[in-house]
C-alpha cells in the first residue's frame, strides 16, 4: 500500500505512467488493461475483457505470471491498471486483493496504482496524484 509521503523516485515513475497512457489513449477508450513492470521500460500487459469472470484465483494466477519474468532479474515491478476515469472501484478492489495474494506468494511487496488519463491512485490506500493538465516533460540539460 503506498502511504504518504511518496518517494520521489515512485512518484516521477507514476507520472511517466500517466503520460504513456494519455498519450496511448489520445481521444478514443481504451479497454482496461493490467500492466505489469517499469513505466517506460519493459512491460507486460493483460487486456481485461468486459463480462469475462475472473475470479481472485485467476486474477492471482494473472498477475503472478506476468510478474515472474521481471522477479527472475531480481527486479520488483510496478503493477498497474489503466482505465477511464469513470469510477470501476469494484473491480479495482478486486485486483488490488489479487495483488495482495500474489505478492506473499511471490515473495515480494506488490503495490497496484489505478492509471487514468490525468491521474494515479492506490484503491487500497487512497494515496494518489490528479492533474487539470499535464506539461510535457523537460529535456534534460547535460
């Protein structure tokens, strides 16, 4: 669960999520997707399906799949669910308690963000960032 004060390292990755997805979804919706690794790096992504029961066993046998490749590098990955900001709490509850089976099972702390368009948040916590507009980012001046 992510608490405050968020570290600066986790925070900038958290916006660099956000970015890639309002730049993927530009004007048209994208179906929620589980992404599973470092915004911005390698990453793995499970389309979610709308009416197609996943149940927590599943959802954990999910999410501990795709994190096992990166756990193999002894690498801890980010776990996120892109949407539309419309509210889906229950289904974010339901992969939130799905991250927290995987995680003991897997042997590491496993934190789920909910990414939208403009915004980032932990359902279990309810730590999160929003922003009305999002600035490019700067170059980085050598």
């Amino acid at each position: 669960m992510i608490q405050e004060p968020v570290p600066t390292l986790l925070e900038r990755v958290l916006l660099r999520a956000v970015r890639e997805h309002a730049a993927a979804e530009g004007r048209c919706r994208l179906p929620p997707t589980l992404h599973v690794g470092i915004p911005g790096a390698d990453v793995r992504a499970f389309e979610i399906v709308a009416g197609e029961p996943l149940d927590l066993a599943l959802r954990t046998e999910v999410l501990e799949a795709m994190c096992r490749d990166h756990l193999e590098r002894d690498v801890v990955p980010l776990v996120w669910l892109t949407r539309t900001p419309e509210g889906h709490d229950t289904e974010d509850l339901a992969w939130a308690a799905a991250v927290g089976r995987a995680g003991p099972e897997l042997g590491v702390r496993l934190d789920l963000v909910v990414v939208t368009r403009r915004s980032w948040c932990d359902p279990r916590s309810g730590v999160g960032r929003r922003w009305t507009r999002l600035r490019r980012p700067q170059p980085r001046q050598s």
